[in-house]
C-alpha cells in the first residue's frame, strides 16, 4: 500500500475580523456582471440601485 501524508482532522483557525473595502468589491465584482449581463443591463442595475437607496434612507 502506497505511504500517504496523515489526514488533517482539525480545520485551521478562521481569521476573525474584516475584510478590506476593496477585496469584497474585487470578489464581488465578477458576480455583478454576469448579472449584468444576463438581466437587461445597466437599466435594471440604476432602477435595483435606487430602490436600495431609498430603503436606505437616501
């Protein structure tokens, strides 16, 4: 039988605390624009934009 590396039974620790502004935006952007593309364009994106400004309060 093949000699193979020992399974790991534990996960290694999460790192607590938040993600810089920049690196949610850079993981989120592929997913906005293949919705982008897929519903309608940057019509639907301004109306769904505005509608979360105003349950925003702005």
């Amino acid at each position: 039988m093949a000699h193979t590396a020992p399974r790991r039974t534990t996960f290694a620790p999460r790192r607590t605390g938040r993600r810089h502004p920049l690196v949610a935006t850079l993981m989120a952007l592929p997913l906005a624009v293949l919705l982008l593309v897929v519903f309608d364009g940057w019509e639907t994106v301004a109306t769904q934009a505005s509608s979360v400004g105003v349950m925003l309060g702005r």
